[in-house]
C-alpha cells in the first residue's frame, strides 16, 4: 500500500491554506480597527437597540425580496423557478429563524468595519492578500457606510462570496454539459465546507486576542448566522434589481440560509 508521503496532496489543499491566510488577513484587519483612539472608531458594546435594528432592517428586506421574487417567477428557467418558489412559500419559517436570531441579548461589540467586503475586493499578490474597497457600499449614505456593526458582517459577507463561487462554478460547467450535475454538486459542497473552514479558522487566529467578538462559540455563531441572512438577502435584492443573471446564485444562498434555519 502507499506510505502517507507519498499520497498524493488534498485537490485543495493550497487554495484552503491561502483561504486560511485571508481569513487571518481580515481578522488582523478588524482587530486593528478596533485598537482606534478616536472616537469615530472606538469600539462599543453590542446594544439591545442594534439587535432591533438588525431585526427591522432584515425582516423589511426579507419580505421586500420574496415579494419581487415572487413576481418574477414567471420569467424564471424552470430548475431556478423551482427553487424561487420553495424560498417564497417558506417565508414564515424564515421569518420565524430571523425572530430566534435576535430574541435574545448578546455581548461582543461594533466597530468601524469594511462593509462591503467581499471576494471582488481581495487581491491575490506574492502568496498574500491586499484587502481593497475601503469606500463601503457606495449605494448607500455616508453616515451609514460609517455606522459602527458588528465585524461578522464583514465575515458573513466573504462566506456568501463563497457560496456564490460555488453555483456560478457549477452553472458554468453543466452549461453544456448537464449530466454532470449530479456528480459536480456533491465536490462543490465539498469545495464550500473546506474553504468556509480554513477561512474561519484563519479568522479566528487574526482576531483572538481583540476582544471584540462575542464571548461565547454560540453567541459568535447566532451572530455570523443573522447576518449571514442579513448579506444573502441584500444579494437577493440586489441580483433582482440589477444583475438578473446572477439570481441563480442569490436564490442558491439564501436557500442555503434556510437549510441552517431547520437544523
């Protein structure tokens, strides 16, 4: 039999180590950002008022988006239409996961952070990552791209790029080719689970000794879960106002989304 030397290294295993390394990188970047002296930048604790807010804003945006997917069932491929309409007719147990999110006080606190961080604001050089973007997102006011939030905004923003790297990887190759979805889907999940692992692990590593996450592994969890909702449904929105050919992997996450609810 073959020595483990001499097995042949994992299908992934250099994109998870630079994974692991951008995951550090915006770790270090938070942790930096909560060191700030100025007042505009110092950190301040995770208030009863933030979780309400959060709330508000994702249970507006979540119904405003099911409402326009809704009405945009018709003009949709019959395998994305399908999908669209499982998201539509399970808006309560949505609703419902949204409320378990944020029915409960938790610690940790906000801080300036990127606010629009995703996969299209990193650059790859010499083996290291360059974070870009610092302009927050631009369709929004200034004085809200300034609003101090929780760094797992940032966080749940770059796991959402992942999820949409996987269907836009599996949309491009069963294009042509669609009996190769049922072998692809499995290997791209398998893709997802390790990418979204060695990032968090980087992340964690990054940000440790700042203090600025929530005390507890659930509490940080419950956290990166709401605004995981919070970041796949801005997408969705977004995809449906402005870049249609991307719904496909808008509806995909926020379907993801809802998978973590029902565990």
């Amino acid at each position: 039999p073959r020595s483990a030397a001499s097995a042949p290294e994992a299908p992934h295993a250099l994109f998870t180590t630079q994974m692991q390394t951008l995951g550090r990188r915006i770790g270090e970047m938070h942790a930096i950002l909560a060191r700030a002296d100025d007042v505009t930048f110092a950190p301040e604790p995770i208030r009863s008022q933030d979780l309400s807010r959060w709330y508000s804003a994702v249970q507006f945006g979540t119904e405003a988006a099911l409402n326009a997917l809704n009405q945009r069932l018709p003009t949709l491929s019959e395998a994305v239409r399908a999908r669209a309409e499982q998201l539509v007719n399970a808006r309560e147990r949505l609703f419902a996961h949204i409320r378990e999110l944020t029915a409960t006080p938790i610690d940790g606190l906000r801080t300036r952070i990127h606010g629009n961080l995703h996969l299209a604001k990193v650059m790859l050089a010499a083996d290291d990552f360059l974070l870009t973007g610092f302009e927050g997102d631009t369709t929004l006011p200034l004085e809200e791209r300034r609003q101090k939030d929780s760094p797992l905004h940032d966080v749940a923003s770059v796991l959402v790029s992942f999820q949409y790297a996987r269907t836009v990887a599996l949309e491009h190759a069963i294009t042509h080719r669609p009996e190769l979805r049922e072998r692809l889907e499995p290997e791209l999940a398998q893709w997802q689970l390790l990418t979204t692992r060695a990032f968090m692990l980087g992340y964690r590593r990054g940000v440790i000794e700042s203090g600025i996450l929530p005390s507890t592994q659930g509490s940080t969890q419950r956290v990166l879960k709401l605004f995981m909702v919070i970041r796949t449904v801005h997408a969705l929105r977004h995809e449906l106002a402005q870049r249609p050919e991307m719904l496909p992997a808008a509806v995909d996450a926020l379907h993801e989304q809802l998978n973590v609810s029902l565990e």
